[in-house]
C-alpha cells in the first residue's frame, strides 16, 4: 500500500520551489544561450511539474482541477512580470503554455496514485 507522505513537509517544499522558481524567472537574464531551441520549454515543463507533484502531496484535499487551473496562473503571473523591461527578461506565452502542459501531465499521470480525498463535511 501506498504511504502518503506528510502533507505539512510537502507543503514546505512546494512553497520553496515556487520562491526559488519566481526568484530565478524574475532576475535579470544571462547571457547564456541554451544549446538547443525546446531547453526552456523543457525546463518550465519540469519545474511546474515538480510544483504540480508536490501539490498533489502538499494539499491532497485540493481539487486536482484548481491545482492545474492556480499554477497555470502563476505562470501566466510571472510571464507578465518577466514584460517589465529593466528585467531584460521575455514574456512569452509558450513558456506560460509549458508550464501549464507540465502542471496538467504531472496532475493526470499521479491521479492513479493519489486518490481524490475530500474535505469532511460539516
């Protein structure tokens, strides 16, 4: 049988992640130029998959849907950040798209895994 980890410890983790990941999407680029065109697509796909993961474990009680649909928005949130030009940073919608395709796969590939718990009534 499956043994959920603690949910208190997932959700730490979830929260660094999400500030490493606004810190480094959010500072000034450098001038390193990946070594091949999808790099970043992959890149933003891994890491909102990892969120989404954690998510799951973190917040079991949380609709999987509004788990897609909230980090789907954070990042469209820090590609309209990444607009602000003294960032020297680009917005582009196709990282926004594979950090949503990430979210979704992460979510749908672990929903065998993690069953849908719902909060108690009353």
């Amino acid at each position: 049988m499956f043994s959920f980890p603690n949910s208190r410890v997932v959700r730490l983790a979830f929260y660094g992640v999400a500030v490493v990941t606004t810190i480094a999407a959010l500072s000034p680029s450098v001038p390193f130029k990946p070594s091949f065109d999808f790099s970043d697509k992959i890149e933003h796909f891994a890491i909102f998959a990892v969120l989404a993961s954690l998510a799951l474990f973190g917040f079991p009680q949380a609709p999987r849907r509004m788990i897609v649909e909230r980090l789907s928005f954070f990042g469209a949130a820090i590609e309209v950040l990444q607009s602000i030009p003294a960032l020297d940073r680009d917005c582009d919608v196709f990282d926004w798209a594979a950090d949503t395709l990430g979210a979704a796969v992460a979510v749908l590939l672990l929903a065998r895994l993690v069953p849908a718990r719902r909060a108690p009534a009353g």
